[in-house]
C-alpha cells in the first residue's frame, strides 16, 4: 500500500449539504464581502510595488550611489530579512483587535517609510529606511490574506486564493509599467517611482479605513461584551491562547516555515534579479528587459487564477506539486535564449508555474493554521521563510561575479555574469525541495476556519467552535459527516505524514 501522505494528497469530495456552484457562490456574496475582498487584494499588490521598486531600480541605484549591484541588493536582503518582526507584530495586533485598523496603520507607515525613501542622499540612508520599511511591509500580507479570505463562502476561497496573491504579480506588472513610462519621463527618475508607491499605499489604506470590521470580530467582539469580559481580560486570554497555540502546534510552525522558505526562494530567486540578468546577461535594454518583466508578470497572473480554481477540486497539495513540475520543465526556455522574443516567453511561462503554486498558498496557509491565529500564524511564516530566503539576489549576484561567460556587443566579446547558469540551478534545487516538503505536509482541504472561536475568546489557541445556536449547531453536524470536514480537521494540527 502506498503511504499515507501520497494516498492522502488528493483529498476526499467535500459532502456538504450546503455545497454550490461556484457561479452562484460568486453571484450570492454581499458587496461587503466583495469590498473586504479587493481590500486585501489591494493591500498585497501595494506591498509588490513597494518592495520591487527596488529591483527594477538597481541600476539606476548603482549610479545614484556609486556601488556596485552587490551592494545594492543588500537593500533586497535587510527588507527581507525584517518582514518576519513586522508579521508577528501586526499579525498580533490584527488576532487581538481586528483586521481593520491594523491593516490601515500597516499600510500607513509603508506609504511613509517609501515616501522617505525617494528622499534619501546617501546610500547608509537607503539602508536604514529599506530596513525600517522591511518590518511596514511584513505585517501585509498575514492581515490582506486573513480580511479576503475569511469572510468567503468555503467555495469560493480556492480562487479567490489565486486573486489575491496574484496581487502581488499585479503589483510588479504596476512597478514595471511605472518604471517603463513615468520613471524615463521625470527628472528624478528612479526617485518618482518610489513616490507613486507610496501614494498607491496610501490610498488603499484610506479604502481599508471606509469599511467596516470583518464580521468574525464583530460578532466575536459582541459575544464578549455580553459575558461582560473587560479588555484587560481579553488580552489575558489572548496571551494564554497564544501560548497554548505554540505548545500544541509546534510542529507545524516548523512545517509552515519550511513550506514558505522553499517558496520565497522560488519567488525571489526567478524575480528579484530578474530585470538585471537579461540586461547584463541577455544584452537586453533597459526597455526591453522592463517589458520582459511585464509580460512575465502577465504568465504570474494567469497561472495563479488557474491554479486557485484548480485547487479547489483536486486538493491544495497536489495543485502545487503540479505548478512546480511546470517551472522545472520550464527552466531551459527561461535561461538558454538569447533572442528577445524567446526571453519573454521564458518569463511568462516560468511564472506561470512560479505564481500558479504561489497562487495556492494563501488558502492553503489559511486552512491549516490554528483558526484563531489566521493572521499571525500564516503572516509570521511566511516572513521568516522570506527571512531566510533574503539572501537570494545576493546569493545569486555575488555566484554571478564568479560564474562568467562571454557574450558579444555591438561586435566585440563582452565578459558578463553567467546570471543565467545561476538562477536555473537555484531555481532546478528549490523545485525539489518544494515538492518534497510540500507532499509531506498537511491539508485540511475546505475547513471552516471562520467558525472557530478568535483569539481573545477561550479555547481560540485550541481552535474551539463557536456555539451560535441551534442553526451553527446544525452545520457543525453536517461538517463532521463522513467526507466533510471535522473538527480536529480544522484544528490544522493532523501530521500524520
């Protein structure tokens, strides 16, 4: 017999009475379900714009400051290497208090730091604010993932997870149109670009701020006020909550850190030096590499609408294994042409595979986290996974200034770095390890995570059910038949793999 965790990738049908199409799903949800939707999608592709405008400006910064792309992609890493403080003090923030004003405070403070950014005249102060702005940015996503997804029918979230995180690909595509049309035009040149992001996050925090709380916390806030529980109370029992999360989901903190490593490695590694490896490597102008990136982008956000609405019929894992097989077969055309043409196709297609299981990973975060810590639990792993992957454009960078190879320009034999050779060897590894990690782990395929109880409510840590009358008790009984999903299920804490 096979093992348990091959048996078990493809998950069981879902057999709830309450299951419908996906049409009449869409066409039932409230625009205030819609709204909560588009605000967190808009929050996560505010983050994108934010942090590549870093990437698509290295060389631009390299003049600006007189050092080298090493040197400049050092920015890449502090920014990355800090998300993981902002992810546990905003994921925090919004399990306690809600979704709303910590999202709008969030969103804030990156407007701010990007803003100053476009003002610095020393490259120290680059740092320093890159760094600050890591920790505004690392809050984004647990916080967008948490307010889009759970106020969802359960049907709907397989593609609304591939909405939403292609935000980030959106995001990108923004940068390099930005970067490609208004950046040329100004005189301030790569400055203007970090100005327009900041105007964007702005904006989507005022959005955030003319919505009401997610109905989880309002109903969960007003449960409270009638047991008559004082807010120091709450935040007591959101501490020992906390607590006894960690001691009980231990394991799949490890886990949820492992996953989201092997991923940041896949996302960055084929997009953060992206731009510069078919500048130097390819010979590609700056024009035309900017276009390369769009239509990469386009593959991105293609490949993670496919993949979320896939995953919700043969199961979140399998969907990933899937995309990722894609990417490594995919490598040859992303790195061996020369031609423009070729190049751009190797994007898209590449992308397509990167962002497709990347397109996945939202709701699959979401449904195995303990429930009551939907914003901290999948934010905090997702950022030390950026945190350990933050080193990859310099990894790639410096293996870069090693690894040579000649090419010819304008007739004459031009010694460059073998970008190229570099990326499809870290891009061929990570496939690997994403598969293996990813067939390892859990699943609770369709749980209903907004169920359970929050985090400043007894039995949150344990992902307890909320007792909302006989009509909740009745979908409670329907999710524990044969094939549904049962409480231990939501729970996330099944590892029998």
């Amino acid at each position: 017999m096979a093992p348990y965790f091959l048996r078990n990738i493809i998950p069981k049908k879902e057999q709830r009475k309450q299951a419908r199409p996906l049409l009449e799903v869409l066409a039932g949800l409230t625009w205030i379900q819609w709204a909560h939707f588009f605000c967190g999608w808009l929050a996560w592709t505010c983050d994108a714009i934010d942090f590549f405008s870093v990437s698509l400006s290295v060389n631009r910064l390299t003049v600006q400051f007189g050092r080298d792309v090493h040197d400049i992609t050092t920015a890449i890493t502090l920014t990355l290497l800090l998300r993981s403080v902002g992810a546990l003090i905003f994921g925090m923030l919004s399990d306690r208090f809600g979704r709303k004003w910590p999202l709008v405070a969030n969103l804030v403070l990156v407007a701010v730091l990007e803003l100053g950014a476009g003002f610095v005249q020393t490259f120290q102060q680059f740092l320093v604010l890159r760094s600050l702005f890591g920790i505004g940015m690392g809050g984004i996503w647990g916080l967008a993932a948490s307010t889009s997804l759970e106020n969802l029918p359960v049907e709907a979230r397989g593609l609304a997870s591939g909405v939403l995180q292609q935000g980030y690909a959106v995001g990108y595509l923004l940068a390099a149109v930005i970067n490609l049309r208004l950046v040329p035009a100004t005189a301030t040149t790569w400055r203007t670009l970090f100005w327009t992001a900041s105007g964007i996050s702005l904006f989507a925090a005022g959005i955030r701020a003319l919505l009401p709380e997610s109905e989880v916390f309002i109903r969960a806030k007003a449960a409270e006020k009638a047991r008559g529980v004082n807010t120091g109370k709450k935040t007591k029992i959101f501490l020992r909550e906390l607590k006894e999360m960690m001691k009980a989901h231990w394991l799949l903190c490890i886990y949820a850190v492992l996953l989201m490593t092997g991923f940041n490695f896949l996302s960055h590694g084929s997009q953060d030096l992206y731009p510069t490896y078919v500048e130097t490597t390819k010979g590609l102008s700056s024009s035309d590499a900017t276009i390369a990136t769009i239509i990469g982008n386009c593959g991105a956000v293609a490949g993670g609408l496919v993949a979320g609405m896939i995953s919700q019929y043969i199961g979140r894992r399998l969907t990933i294994v899937l995309f990722v097989l894609l990417i490594a077969v995919f490598i040859p055309l992303w790195i061996l042409p020369s031609t423009f043409g070729a190049l751009a196709a190797g994007a898209f297609c590449i992308q397509f595979g990167v962002q497709g299981a990347w397109g996945v990973i939202p709701i699959q975060l979401s449904e195995m986290s303990p429930p009551a810590f939907r914003a901290t639990f999948p934010g905090v792993a997702y950022q030390i996974g950026n945190m350990v992957s933050s080193a990859s454009a310099q990894i790639e960078a410096t293996a870069g200034e090693h690894l040579r190879t000649t090419v010819i320009s304008n007739g004459q034999p031009k010694d460059v770095p073998d970008y190229a050779t570099v990326q499809g060897i870290l891009i061929g590894v990570v496939c690997a390890f994403v598969i293996v990690v990813t067939v390892l782990g859990p699943e609770n395929h369709g749980s209903h995570f907004e169920k359970a109880k929050t985090a400043f409510e007894e039995g949150g840590g344990r992902g307890e059910f909320v007792d909302d009358g006989p009509e909740g008790r009745q979908r409670d009984e329907d999710s524990s038949r044969p094939g549904s999903i049962n409480e231990k299920e939501i729970q996330g804490t099944d590892m029998k793999a």
